[in-house]
C-alpha cells in the first residue's frame, strides 16, 4: 500500500478502530523487568527517565503504574510519515469534545490512546471528523 500524503485524503481514510484491552503507560528502569515486559508491550518510547512501555493494565509491570487506563484507537489510513496534518485534525477533533489524547505514530499507522471511559466518544468523534 503506498503511503498517503495529502491531508484532507488522510483525514477523510482514517477509519478510526478501537482495540480490544485496557492499557497503562508505565516507566521502568530495572533493564530485566524491561526484558520480561517487553513482549507484552503494544509500543516502547525510550526517554531520560527510563524506558516507557504501553503494557496490559493486568501485566505484573503496569500494575504499579498511576498512570490512567486507556484504550488504543488505531488510524486504519497509512499516512506517510512526513504527512501534515492528520495528527492535529485527531487533537483537534478531541479537544473539541475534550477528550486527552496521546498519539503514537508507527511506520504504517498512527494509534490514539484515550482514557478508557471515553472510548467509544473518541472513536465517534474521530469518525465525525473523517466524514467532514
């Protein structure tokens, strides 16, 4: 599949899909617990503080995790990665309804993690946006 550029046509493809599972953000630092975790984590972000691992909120690492529970929406359109504007038409979209957003941009898809109660609102939300 060839990558889209155009905004409006990513925007318009995006086709918004909740995945199954609840999940947290969780930071660790102890390289074995990484090691352990890693194969359970839906995306790894390394930063200063420690590695970033987006894991199960029943996963033994994320259960000391104060982070919220959320759900990933993957972008079914596969945006090219130097793409403009796709990612802030989602912000946008969600802040008007004021829905947090955190987004993760992989090679093929981008994917939206929102708090757990507000899920099926993003997905709505984005589908909205979509068809306008």
């Amino acid at each position: 599949m060839t990558p889209i550029h155009e905004t409006q046509a990513m925007i318009a493809g995006m086709d918004p899909v909740r995945l199954s599972g609840v999940v947290r953000f969780c930071t660790l630092t102890d390289r074995q617990v990484v090691a352990a975790a890693l194969p359970h984590a839906r995306a790894m972000v390394r930063e200063e503080e420690g590695i970033t691992l987006i894991l199960p909120v029943d996963h033994p690492a994320a259960l000391g995790s104060d982070s919220p529970s959320m759900i990933q929406i993957t972008l079914q359109v596969q945006s090219a990665l130097d793409g403009v504007g796709l990612t802030a038409a989602v912000a946008d979209a969600l802040a008007q309804v004021g829905i947090p957003c955190n987004v993760i941009a992989g090679h093929h898809h981008d994917h939206i993690f929102v708090p757990e109660d507000r899920a099926d609102m993003a997905v709505a939300a984005l589908r909205a946006r979509a068809a306008s």
